[in-house]
C-alpha cells in the first residue's frame, strides 16, 4: 500500500463517517482542553516551582520532591491507606452492580422494575458533599437514624465517625450505595444484547430460570464484567478526596488519609505545588501499572482485554 492510497482511504472514512466525527467532536476538545493539555503542568514536580516565576522559569530540581516523599514517614502510610481502601471498595461493591442487574431482569412487573431502578439510581445524582452530610446524619451519636435503632435494641449509641476501625466500612457501603445502580445500567444494557433464542431455546429443554440465568446470562455478561473489572482495577488507587475529606477527622488520620488528601494538604493549602505534584504523578504511576497488569491478566484467563 502507497502512501497516497493510504490517505486517500483516510479521507474515503472521513467522508463517509462525517456526521459521527462531528459528534464526536465535543468529546476531543474536552480530553483535548480538560485531560492532556494540563498535562503540561507535570514539570513542576521536578522543579522548586515559583509562582511569579513562571513554570519553565523555576529551578529544575529532577527526582528531589519524589525522593522525599519516599524518604517520608507519610509515604507507607499513605500506600497502604489508598491501596486497602482502593482494593477492599472494588472487591465488595463490584459485584453489587452485577447482582442487581442479573435479578432486575428476572422482574416480569414493570412497574417494580422501574421502581426498583429509579430508587438505585436515585444516589448517583447527589452530589459528594450531600452524600457525605446524609452520612454524617445518619450515624449522629445522639439523633442518627443508626444510633437510634442500635438504642431501640437495648445498646448504647456509638460514635462510628471518630472510631478508625469503622471508617473503611462506612466509605466502601458509602460506595456501594452511591454507584451500584448507575453502574446496573452497563450490565442491563449487555443483557439487552444477549440473544433471546438462547433463553427461547433453553426454555424448550425444560431449563428454569435459575438455570438460564447461571447458563445463559451471566457467560453473555462475562466480557462486560471483564471490561469493568480492568477498569476499576485502574482506579482503583485513584480514590476522589471530596469523600474522604469529608468524612475523615484527626482521629481516624491512622487510616483515612489516601494520596489524593495529601496532595490537597501539601499542594493547595500549603501551597507546596512541586511536592504535590510529585506525590499526584507518583498516584497515577501506580494507577497505570495497575491497569496494565490487569488487562494482562485479563487476557490470560479469560482471553479477552481493553486492548
């Protein structure tokens, strides 16, 4: 193949596929402006960034910030907070998604069914910080709804929230609550594309519903839950700190503190841009490895990956 024929088949795609590039347009100017043009401002995490002087104007300083931090006694605390929240929320509230959507399609009434997905979904559109004040609510020591009905059963009333060994549960349930029914709509969507001869098929056998469902649906959502597994494995040390921030005090400092609130504390309100920065770059390293190993591993059992 010449070069000329080449782009010549490029611009025969462009044309015929105009009106979805146009669509998709959008899309690029966002990762474009929001996702790989900041991307820029990673240099000053081997630089003693100045403000006023600009970032290519401060003095490069390469692995300096990334060698302290190392060095810190922070670093294996932080390491060991984000990867045991990261590993403990994906391996509990990844199959709620998968459960919820498996039984949604077992549902013959309608009207339960959007019921049922409605009050799921309803989570998803509140934000951080009124799911973090319902929390905070809801496990009050003195009028929670928790701490009443654990007095209502003859116990005294606990302050979960300042208890460290309580926090991880009450973030990963947290978690579950909030993205279990969004999440539903992937897998709804994959078995909306199963075939339905297979089930008209295994009904003729004499196949129950159980049966169709250990048989039929869930092998046709296998590789939707391995796309999905690649992906939260991916972010899973990328743990948002608006949550965490919210939720955490000085008593539960021990477990609570993950990169993404170090990075805030030392980048924004110590203003110590370089030393975040390197801590923020060295996260999303560690998310990177993550995602690569696991679509790895994904394409040695099961055969299939993101790429």
């Amino acid at each position: 193949m010449t070069i000329q024929s080449y782009f010549k088949g490029i611009i025969k795609h462009i044309i015929r596929d105009r009106q979805l590039l146009l669509l998709f347009i959008p899309c690029i100017i966002f990762y474009a402006v929001f996702r790989y043009g900041p991307l820029y401002g990673l240099i000053i995490a081997f630089k003693d960034y100045n403000v006023f002087a600009g970032i290519m104007a401060s003095e490069w300083v390469g692995l300096k910030h990334f060698i302290k931090f190392f060095e810190s006694p922070d670093f294996w605390k932080l390491f060991k907070n984000t990867l045991s929240l990261g590993f403990f929320s994906l391996i509990f509230s990844f199959p709620f998604p998968i459960i919820l959507a498996v039984l949604l399609n077992e549902v013959r009434m309608l009207r339960l069914k959007k019921a049922i997905q409605t009050a799921s979904y309803l989570p998803t559109f509140l934000s951080v910080v009124i799911i973090s004040s319902m929390i905070i609510d809801f496990l009050s020591p003195n009028n929670g709804l928790i701490n009443q009905a654990i007095t209502l059963l003859g116990f005294e009333s606990k302050y979960f929230l300042i208890d460290s060994n309580w926090f991880r549960p009450i973030y990963i349930i947290s978690e579950i609550w909030t993205n279990t029914g969004y999440e539903a709509i992937i897998f709804l969507a994959a078995i909306a594309g199963i075939s339905p001869t297979l089930y008209e098929a295994a009904r003729v056998d004499g196949a129950s519903r159980f049966r169709m469902m250990w048989h039929i649906t869930l092998p046709g959502l296998l590789p939707t839950i391995l796309i999905m597994f690649i992906l939260k494995t991916g972010s899973m040390m990328r743990i948002g700190y608006e949550k965490v921030l919210l939720l955490y005090n000085s008593m539960t400092y021990d477990v609570a503190d993950v990169f993404s609130t170090f990075v805030y504390r030392k980048g924004l309100l110590e203003s110590n841009f370089s030393y975040g920065a390197a801590v923020g770059l060295f996260e999303a390293l560690v998310a990177m490895v993550m995602l690569l190993s696991a679509n790895q591993i994904s394409k040695k059992l099961g055969g299939k990956g993101l790429w």
